[in-house]
C-alpha cells in the first residue's frame, strides 16, 4: 500500500507540474491536430498525411530496425560465402525467411525515406509532394533502389538448375553483397543514439570493439578463403590437419571450428601479433602482407580513439582535481592548519561523491535563455512550490528566478547565519539536516529536506519587527545541500515585474501579520538608505546617457556644418563669382553747417 501511495503522490506531482508549465506557456506540448486525426483515421492518415520527423522517437527506432538489417547482412552474407556448411539443410530455409524479413524491411525503408519531412527555413515540411519529389531527386533515392535489385533471385534459379561450382564455398549469396550499401541508416543510429544516451562515451567505446569484431570477422572469411582456394591441408599456412587434431575420434572436421581458427588466425595477424604458420605461396605471402599493414594502421587508430575516448570520460574528474589540487596548495603556502585542511578536502570528496563537481551554470550556459529557464523549471519546480511567497507568480518571474538558483554545500558545523546577520539570502533545503538554535546555543527546532528560511528578511517589508535581521542561529549537523537564492538576483528580477512585487510584499505582510510580526503603525512605504541611493545613482547614470548622447549629437552636427561650409567656399572659388561691390554713399539729407566768420 505505501508503494502504491508513492506512486500515486509521484503522479500528482507530475500532472500539476504539467498543468503548470502548460498553464504559463513554457511547456513543448503544444497538442497536434495531426494526432487527431491519426487517431480518427489510422489507415486514411498515413496513406494521405502521415510525415515522418528525423527528430522523432519512431524515426530513431527505426533506424535501429533497420541497423540490425544492415548487421545482418554485413556478418552473415560473407560468412555463408566461405562456410559452405552454412548453406546446407535446414540453415537454408532459416537464410531464406531471414532475407525476406530483411528485403521487406528495406523497402518499408524506401517508403518511409519517401515520407521524411525535411526542413526548410526552420519548419518541416509535410507537403506530401514535395517530399517525395525531394527524396525521388535525391541521390540517396538511387543508391536505395540499386541497394533493392534482388540479384540473390537469380543465384537461387541457377543454384537449382546447376548445382554448386565449389566444393567448400557458396559464391551466389555474395551478390547480397548490394545491401550494405544502407550503410548510412546505421550510421544515423550510431549518431542519435550518441546523443541519447546518458553514457556517451562508453557507447563509443563498444562501437569501437564492435567495429574491430567486425573486421576480423571479414578477415577471417577471407583467410578461409584463401585455404579453400589453395587447398585445404595442401601447406601449413592453409587451414588443414593440424587444426582438426584436439577434436574427438571421429568427429573429422566441424564448421564451429573452421570458423574459431580462421578468426584466431585473423585476430593474430591484425594485432601484429604474428605468432602465425609462415606463408609459402605468393598469395600467402600477398595476403600476409596486406593484413600485417592493415594491422599497424588498425592498431594505431584503435589506440588513439580509446586513448581519446578515456580523456573524455576522465575529462570532468580530472578538472575537478585540478580545482581541489590548487587549493591544497594554496593551503600549504598559507600555512593552514591540517584541521582546516582536512575538513576541505572532505567538502571536495563530498561534491564529488554527489556529483557536483560541475555548476549548473557551467552545463548550461551552452543553450539559449529559453531551454536554460525550460530545465531549470522542470528541475526545481518542486523546489519553488514550497516557497509560500512565490506560489501563484507569473510565469516569466519564476523563469527568471529558477536560473538565479545558486546550490551551496555546507559542512557539519557549518553556521549558515547567525543571530544579527543581515539577511541578503534565502535558502532552500535540497539534502541534509540543519538545526535552529538561540543565541545561548538552546535548540528550537531542526529543518530537513524542502525547509525554506529567509525569503522575508530578503524584502525589506514595512513595519516588519525583525527587519531584514537574522532571529536565529541555523546550524548544518552534516553535508548540506542548499539552494541559494540572493536579495539583489531577486530584486533585478523584480524591476520587469512591478505587479508580481507588490503582491509578494502583500503576500510577506500577510505571513508577519499571522505570526504577530508585523507593525501596523509603521509607514507603507520606509525605504532605506541604500535603496535610496541605488534610485539616485540609477536617475544619475540615466542622466550621463542622455548627456552624452547629446554631446554626439552636437559634435556631428557641428562637423556636417563645417563640411557644408567648406564646400560652399570651394565652389564659389571654383566658378569666379566675383564679390559684390561695396554700397554707394547715400545723400546726405542734413543741413550743411555755417562757415564760421
């Protein structure tokens, strides 16, 4: 019954917190008409609309289907071309219905590329048309089709009309040889499944032996081969008697062991091994060679993508050992007591331990601000629905907020605040334990996982008694995990949102007045020293960029004024025009003075 009450407790969870990023629009759901009508009329729909999208799940399963088609005829075929014995009995009707599974699946294959939505100018295109008029002109349209000639038809009806040519090998199944080349199907579902998977780099690294299997699985075919075709026994290179020496009487020759040998030999040569018969023919000597230059080049790639693969994987512990390497240093040239050391290092082997070695900033800061407040809301939604004062925020705050989240560790006997501390945080208990006590060391209380402290003392409400001061001394009893939240992240925040504070203030003086912590007498609005010159340096900063733009502005009208001058003076300079004359003297109307006698 409790596991059953977990569930249920898990589901609702889970469909409130669907319902609230659907609610605030920062959910992907955004429901398809296509849906509807699929599930109306399946058949009509996938006949008339149906569109597949690379980036879907049922894409990337059936690039897997058809992976193992490919594997398939990429190990089979040739081994049924050497090993005779593969080509007998019942082995024959169980290669039959294979191939037939495998043709059908090819031309599923054909019909669905014919149905691949591609993209254009950021939006999948699922004109029917259009689609298949892209994959018909495509090249990829022709290699599928060669891919599909069904060659191994006519190795069936000359088989039945004459017969084997060779004794020990069955040439006609090599004419399958056509379907590998849907090469490029596997190789999108190596791809989409590096980026899937939660282990990236192992999955590389069994591609890797996968793909040295692989080739000493060819190789081996053709070691058999060649025996076959110099003679089976006929020197000791060739796969012969001594081979069959350590089976039981009777018992001459088996396929199991033809094909273990063949794959030792090959698996000796390619790693430069060599502990190998000497070769006697040209051929063998051809083939030997060949294979030991393969072997050299094989051999170093391996190395280097192993080796490269292991930095990978080792990549993330070997920054976080640097990190704590510099600060045992640093400890050691200061002189730090080896207490105090101790207890760093086991902070360190602690965030290792729970994987923390890396920020979340660190790890995000790769994605746009849409798909960063998109995780970062799926992670710690159930983390903000605890906070009383955040419940019923718009959505764009609480996306602004989850990305300001900052997770701290404290160690045991840590203080996370004390009596008197100015509160410029709230924390958020994630993992751990922490325990409340008064000044005089007397415990109160203990917060464990999803306690929340400190989101009034980082509002500066009116009237509140406490102020903005710590009332109680908060202790972490071991390693604990909080999310940080600080006073000036969540006031920039709160600049975009005028609204959304004026209701948290409601909504702070609400949870004072229930606790008797609130000063009704007190002014609605007090605000303090440091928000006053906050507003002033913000009015003064708004008064340079107007000053300054007005200073451009004058220097680049004063500079187009004197151009405009200056060519006017070149122009009149240019054509002559003469300067006017200086004005006449006008008539004097005044009466001329008497002479003095």
């Amino acid at each position: 019954m409790g596991f059953l009450k977990k569930n249920k407790v898990a589901d609702q969870a889970t469909a409130e917190q669907t319902t609230f990023m659907n609610r605030h629009g920062m959910s992907g759901n955004q429901g398809n008409k296509d849906e509807e009508d699929f599930r109306g009329n399946r058949l009509s729909y996938l006949r008339n609309k149906w569109v597949c999208d690379k980036s879907s799940d049922f894409h990337y399963y059936w690039t897997g289907v058809m992976s193992f088609a490919f594997l398939y005829n990429l190990i089979v075929v040739i081994a049924r071309v050497v090993f005779s014995q593969l080509s007998d009995g019942y082995w024959r009707f169980a290669w039959l219905f294979t191939d037939i599974i495998c043709d059908i699946f090819y031309l599923v294959d054909m019909w669905i590329k014919s149905r691949t939505g591609f993209l254009e100018q950021g939006l999948l295109v699922r004109d029917l048309k259009k689609v298949r008029t892209a994959y018909m002109k495509s090249s990829q349209w022709k290699v599928d089709l060669v891919s599909m000639f069904p060659l191994d038809l006519l190795a069936a009806v000359v088989t039945h009309f004459t017969g084997r040519y060779f004794d020990h090998i069955d040439p006609f199944p090599m004419l399958r040889v056509t379907r590998l080349m849907r090469y490029n199907r596997f190789n999108q579902f190596v791809e989409r499944t590096e980026t899937r998977s939660p282990y990236p780099n192992a999955f590389r690294v069994s591609c890797v032996i996968w793909y040295i299997i692989i080739i000493i699985h060819w190789n081996a075919c053709f070691y058999f081969f060649i025996s076959v075709c110099i003679g089976l026994g006929s020197d000791g290179w060739v796969y012969g008697d001594k081979n069959k020496q350590s089976l039981p009487d009777g018992v001459n020759d088996t396929l199991v062991r033809r094909y273990i040998y063949s794959f030792y030999w090959s698996t000796l040569i390619l790693t430069t091994i060599g502990e190998v018969p000497g070769p006697v023919h040209n051929m063998e000597f051809l083939f030997v060679t060949c294979d030991l230059m393969c072997g050299v080049l094989i051999f170093a790639t391996i190395v280097g993508n192993v080796g490269s693969m292991i930095s990978n994987m080792g990549a993330a512990k070997t920054e976080f050992q640097n990190k704590m390497d510099a600060i045992k240093q640093y400890m050691e040239l200061r002189n730090v007591s080896k207490q105090l050391e101790l207890r760093v290092i086991k902070w360190f082997d602690y965030l290792w331990a729970n994987k923390q070695g890396l920020s979340d900033a660190e790890v995000l800061k790769i994605l746009p601000d849409k798909l960063q407040a998109e995780i970062a809301m799926h992670v710690h939604f159930e983390t903000l629905r605890k906070v009383r004062i955040f419940q019923d925020c718009e959505a764009g705050l609480l996306a602004e907020l989850v990305l300001k989240l900052q997770l701290q560790v404290f160690s045991p006997n840590d203080f996370v605040c004390k009596v008197g501390d100015i509160g410029r945080e709230m924390y958020i208990v994630k993992r751990g334990k922490l325990k409340i006590m008064k000044d005089d060391g007397t415990l109160l209380t203990y917060m464990s996982e999803g306690a929340v402290f400190g989101e009034l003392s980082i509002l500066n409400i009116p009237g509140s008694k406490n102020g903005n001061r710590r009332t109680a001394n908060i202790m972490s009893i071991g390693y604990t995990d909080l999310f940080v939240l600080s006073k000036n992240d969540l006031m920039n925040a709160l600049k975009e949102y005028p609204e959304a504070k004026n209701m948290l203030m409601k909504k702070g003086r609400e949870i004072l007045r229930r606790d008797n912590l609130l000063d009704e007498n007190a002014p609605e609005e007090q605000r303090s020293s440091e928000d006053m010159c906050e507003d002033l340096l913000s009015k003064v900063k708004n008064l340079q960029i107007k000053l300054a733009r007005l200073t451009a502005e004058y220097t680049s009208t004063t500079a187009k004024l004197r151009d405009r001058i200056t060519y006017l003076e070149r122009q009149l300079d240019r054509y002559g025009v003469p300067e006017p004359d200086p004005p006449e003297p006008q008539p004097s109307h005044e009466m001329p003075k008497k002479r003095p006698i």
